[in-house]
C-alpha cells in the first residue's frame, strides 16, 4: 500500500505518506473513507493488512470496517498504537481490479487532544495490504468425516 505504487492504487481519502518514528515504518493515514484498489485472483481470497491507529487520540479505541463495493469484509478495532496484521476472508471473491473502503466509525482530528493546528480528519494507518488465495475448509456431508477443501 505504500511505496511506488501506492498513488496508482489509493483513491480518495488518503492522507500523505508518514513515517512511524517507532519502527521506521512507512503508512498512510486515511480520512474517514478511504479507497483502494487491489487484483484479485477470484475465489476465495484473504485480504492481508498492516493496520494501525492512534488509539489514545480517539477515546482509547479506534473502530472501523473492510468493505469491498458494498459487502462489508469485516470489522475492526484497535486498542494500541502497536501494528497490527489483520485478516479479512472474502469467499467468492471476483477476478479482476476491485475497489475496496477502509471506514473509519470514529475518526479524530489530532488539534482536539493535542491542540497542534492539525485539522485533518484522521482515521486508520495503513502500511500494507495484499491479497492470497485461500483454502477453505468444509465439513463434507458423506460418511467419512474428513475434512473438505474447496
């Protein structure tokens, strides 16, 4: 998500790069929505992100959603400003460019707890997001108990 590409796959409702001082770790924070696009290979896929928040900034915990048009992928939360890998399954995934929504349910704006002149409506940090392929397991219906893949 971030790195040469990323001006080629972020939409709107995205702020610059950043880095985190921490770990050295480029991101970018979103708006309250904030769109993307990824290929997928079809099927049943799982979405892969190096998320993050500032936490203590929004109330102690920072809550958002993955959508993808207008299926939502799940939902999220982050209680640390620590990287966290996230893992959104996506079953009967389409091949092909999709567009996906980060959705902050309650963003902050940094001026109202640091008083810094920072104005921007601030959401999650991304880092990365990729996409797999993913066996799903089944329990089949027939008489040997084992387990299915599809």
């Amino acid at each position: 998500m971030v790195g040469i590409n990323d001006n080629l796959l972020c939409g709107e409702g995205w702020h610059d790069r950043t880095m985190d001082g921490r770990s050295g770790l480029l991101y970018r924070p979103t708006q309250r929505h904030a769109g993307f696009d990824l290929i997928l290979p079809g099927g049943n896929v799982e979405i892969i992100a190096l998320i993050s928040a500032a936490a203590s900034l929004c109330g102690g915990t920072l809550h958002g959603e993955l959508l993808c048009g207008e299926r939502l992928l799940g939902d999220f939360t982050l209680e640390t400003e620590n990287w966290t890998l996230r893992r959104f399954l996506f079953p009967d995934a389409p091949v092909g460019r999709c567009r996906f929504v980060w959705r902050t349910l309650n963003p902050f704006i940094p001026n109202d707890v640091l008083k810094n002149g920072d104005f921007r409506e601030m959401g999650v940090y991304v880092a990365s997001v990729r996409c797999e392929g993913k066996e799903l397991s089944i329990k089949t219906t027939g008489n040997t108990g084992e387990m299915g893949k599809i």
